[in-house]
C-alpha cells in the first residue's frame, strides 16, 4: 500500500501532535474528539521505544498524539518526526484546530450511500 492510498482510504495523512509533558488526560480527550471527526488517531503512552513507536504510526498514516515523559523525549520526537508532520499543542483546542485546518479529503469510502 503505498502513503497515497493511505490517504484516499482515510482521508488524511500522517501527523504527530506533541502534547505538554505530563499531560496525559489531555492526550486521551484530543484523541477521543479527533476520532469523533473521523480521524484514525493514536496516543502513544509509555512506549518502549519512542522512536520506533512514532516512526511505526507516521508509516501507516496515523494521526499520532504523544505526550513526552521526559524532557529527552522532545529530542527523540525531532528525530524521528519530519518538521511538517509535527505539531506542539498546548491544549485540546489547539491540537484540534491543528488536524482540522489539515482537512480531509473524500476517501473512497466516505462518499456513499451507505448499506
């Protein structure tokens, strides 16, 4: 599957939204609004390997929502995440209004008439 197709079938393409650290309360209300505006997002929480785990997600088209545990973590982020993927949210509505103003394109499965 290539990153195109991934978009058509979703409707957006890949992001990662950083949240504050510690705010992890906040990760999962962002996470819950953007999947109720049709958006496949994910919260990484306390992964194993930040790196790999945001890497992963950005691949398969996800939205990924991160909450750094440390300060190191913003280090690891810049690494692993292209400049114009990445969002620094302050607060739900910010990283709300940041995937919102992204758009979504009408996907193959959006359009229909249903079953």
């Amino acid at each position: 599957m290539t990153d195109a197709e991934r978009r058509a079938m979703r409707g957006h393409g890949p992001l990662a939204i950083c949240l504050p650290e510690e705010h992890i309360e906040l990760a999962w209300s962002l996470e819950r609004q953007l999947f109720d505006h049709g958006y496949s997002v994910h919260v990484i929480h306390a992964p194993d390997n930040l790196h790999q785990a945001v890497s992963t997600i950005l691949e398969a088209g996800l939205i990924a929502i991160v909450v750094p545990a440390v300060a190191a973590d913003w280090d690891v982020l810049a690494d692993a995440v292209p400049d114009e993927l990445l969002v620094r949210a302050g607060n739900l509505a910010e990283g709300v209004d940041s995937v919102l103003r992204l758009g979504r394109s009408d996907g193959p499965l959006t359009g229909g008439d249903g079953i």
